[in-house]
C-alpha cells in the first residue's frame, strides 16, 4: 500500500506519490515509451542512485493512466540460485491477475501444477490468500508454469527485476538463454530489467554470444542535476517553515558526488532537526553523528582487506575521485606498492563493489560516508 503523505519529505525507503520524487522527468517519459512500443529496457546504476524509485515511479504513472495493465516489481539480489528465483517470480506473479473465486483458483492450479497453490483465509480479516510449495528440482517446470500462465492471461504486464546481473551467479548452467528463451516469446510481457554492476550488465546485453544480446533498449542511470535537485530539496524545506541555503545543499551534493541516496539521507536528517534555518556546522554534525555510528562497521570492513587493498582505497578516499590510481604520480604520493599491485586492488575493490568507476573512467568508494570516514582516519 503506498503511503499519500510523509512527514519528512525526504525519502530514503520506498515510494510515496510523485511529489515526493524528484525530476527523472526524460527518463519515465523513455521508460514508458519503450513498454508502450513493445521495447524491454536494461536500467543500469550503481545501487542507491534511485533505480527502485524510478521504476515504482513509471509503474504509479502507468496505472495511473491504464487501468488494463499490470505492473510488477521483484527483486533478486539475496537469490542464490535458479530455485530461489522462480519462488520470488512465482510468489510475486501467483494470483495476481485473477480474483479469488473458487474457479479461478482452479484455474490457477492448472497453469501452476509444480507450485501445488493452495487457498487459505486470514483467519482475522477473512482476506484470501494463496500459498504454494515448489521443490529444487522443479525449478525450470515452474518457470515454464510462471510463462505459461502469462502468456495465456490475456492480460498485458510490466515486468521488472531489479538486480538482474545475479543471475550470472547462480550455479545451474544456461539459466541466461533459459530465461531469454521464454521471455522474446511472451508478446504481452514486457520486461525492465535492472541492475547496479555495470560491468555485468554490460557484458549480458552488450556481448555477441549472451542470450540477451542487443534485445533491450538501454539507459545508464546518472546523477540528478543539482539545479533540479535544489530546486526540490529547498521547495520541501519552505513548505516545512525552513530554509536550506542553495550554497549548503549544493555542498551536500558535491560532498556525497551526486549520489542520490546520501543526499536523501543528509536531507533527512537535516530536515528532522527543530531549527528553521541551516548552516554548515549542521552539515558537519549529521556527517559526524553518521560517521559515529558507522564506525564499528567501517573498521571491519577495512579488517577484511588486505593491506594493499586498504592502502588504494584510502587514496582513492582521500582525493575523492581519480582517473589515474596507476599513474606513477599518484602512486608515490600515496606510498602505493608497484603498478601491479595497485591494479590487483582496483580489481579486487570493484568485485567487492567497494569502488566503482564512473562514465567517465573516474573512480571513486562508492559508499559516500565510508569515503568520509576513511578521509579522517589515520591507518596504520
């Protein structure tokens, strides 16, 4: 159920209404356009730059504006393996687009027969619910199932599924030309896929021999334009009776490099404090409460990396952003270890999504207070 109203303005969990959402205005006009043309998408960002918002976004406009279409979003990222998928794709699909009379159920239970769903009423509220059971090794036939009923519904869908790379953890062979090989045949499915590791996501839609080569139209998620984003951020603080500064907020939003989830999160908690007016001091003192609070977690974050690792990421910390970590000026201003070694940890630091490296070759630690954090203490 989507929430009308907020008393902090600031969202950093879920989707309200559009008036809590800023700008993205180009991007939703593309996203519906290509669902309305028959276009999937692959929507790639880094996590916490607003790809979730920006899809709950699109759908609200949607049903907004349609009432035959069906919108649905999962998320796969905590998923291990093809079994884990199909239970979340089912559990959020299952019922969903039929009502719960007694030959509908039934008609449920033949397209999903290896699922085994079953009818049950809440006991308090009397509301209908549906629960199912599907064992590992019917995986794929579940799947087919899940496809099946889609397909027959007669009904047309969004689809999307955020942290789509995972798949290309799973341990089961094909899972990609599995998936590809249903959903170009489901003409009444369209698909979003979403994912925060550029470089698979890449490597899935962008390479001659993957499944989903070339098959979706693309759009890399950039930061917010901070005229747009100060315009919404002072907005929200003058109908609240306060004043945010445009020379702090736009400090606020080089300090945390545009990123829209910290920005949110500083916003926030800016927001929540009694005073009408803001200055610096009350920037420096929601970062030192946060870097506080996050002290025990970033000191073993730095416990499970090598000395070297740790090393070339506090350097990187320390100048914010560099396009050069290998070049020799850097490395001996910082007391790095040969190229070779530094190139190791850049690898490494990218696999662990503790750096990552912008449209425009920079890199950067991608979580922002841990940046902070790293900038003001001392390693040994």
């Amino acid at each position: 159920m989507k929430r009308e109203k907020s008393k902090n303005p600031f969202v950093i969990a879920g989707y309200i209404n559009p008036a809590y959402f800023c700008d993205r205005e180009k991007e939703t006009e593309t996203i519906i356009s290509a669902l309305e043309n028959d276009r999937d998408i692959t929507l790639i960002s880094p996590r916490r730059f607003g790809k979730t918002g920006l899809i709950h976004h699109v759908f609200y406009h949607i049903n907004e504006l349609e009432n035959n279409v069906f919108c649905f979003y999962f998320d796969i990222f905590s998923t291990q393996n093809l079994h884990e998928f199909v239970q979340i794709f089912g559990k959020t699909i299952l019922g969903q687009l039929d009502n719960y009379s007694q030959k509908n159920l039934k008609r449920i239970a033949a397209f999903f027969k290896s699922f085994r769903p079953a009818l049950s009423f809440d006991s308090l509220t009397g509301t209908p619910k549906i629960s199912f059971d599907i064992k590992p090794e019917e995986a794929q036939t579940g799947l087919n199932d899940i496809f099946h009923y889609l397909k027959f519904c007669g009904k047309r869908c969004y689809i999307a599924i955020d942290e789509f790379q995972q798949i290309t953890e799973y341990p089961e062979k094909g899972v990609e030309a599995l998936l590809r090989s249903y959903m170009q045949f489901a003409e009444n499915v369209k698909f979003i896929f979403s994912g925060s590791k550029k470089h698979l996501m890449d490597a899935m839609f962008s390479t001659v021999n993957r499944p989903f080569y070339q098959s979706t139209q693309k759009m890399n998620l950039c930061e917010l334009p901070i005229e747009a984003y100060r315009i919404f951020a002072q907005n929200h603080f003058a109908q609240g009776g306060k004043t945010l500064p445009p020379s702090l907020f736009e400090t606020i939003y080089h300090r945390m490099l545009g990123h829209t989830w910290y920005i949110q999160l500083i916003l926030n908690q800016l927001y929540s404090r009694p005073q009408k007016n803001y200055a610096e001091t009350d920037l420096n003192n929601v970062i030192a409460d946060t870097l506080k609070e996050e002290n025990a977690t970033y000191k073993t974050y730095c416990e499970l990396l090598t000395k070297g690792q740790l090393q070339v990421l506090t350097a990187i910390a320390k100048v914010r952003k560099t396009n050069r970590p290998t070049h020799i000026d850097f490395i001996k201003k910082h007391n790095l270890k040969a190229v070779s070694s530094v190139k190791l940890a850049i690898r490494s630091l990218i696999d662990k999504t503790l750096i990552l490296k912008d449209e425009n070759g920079f890199y950067f630690v991608y979580d922002r207070f841990f940046s902070l954090w790293l900038e003001q203490t001392k390693m040994n």
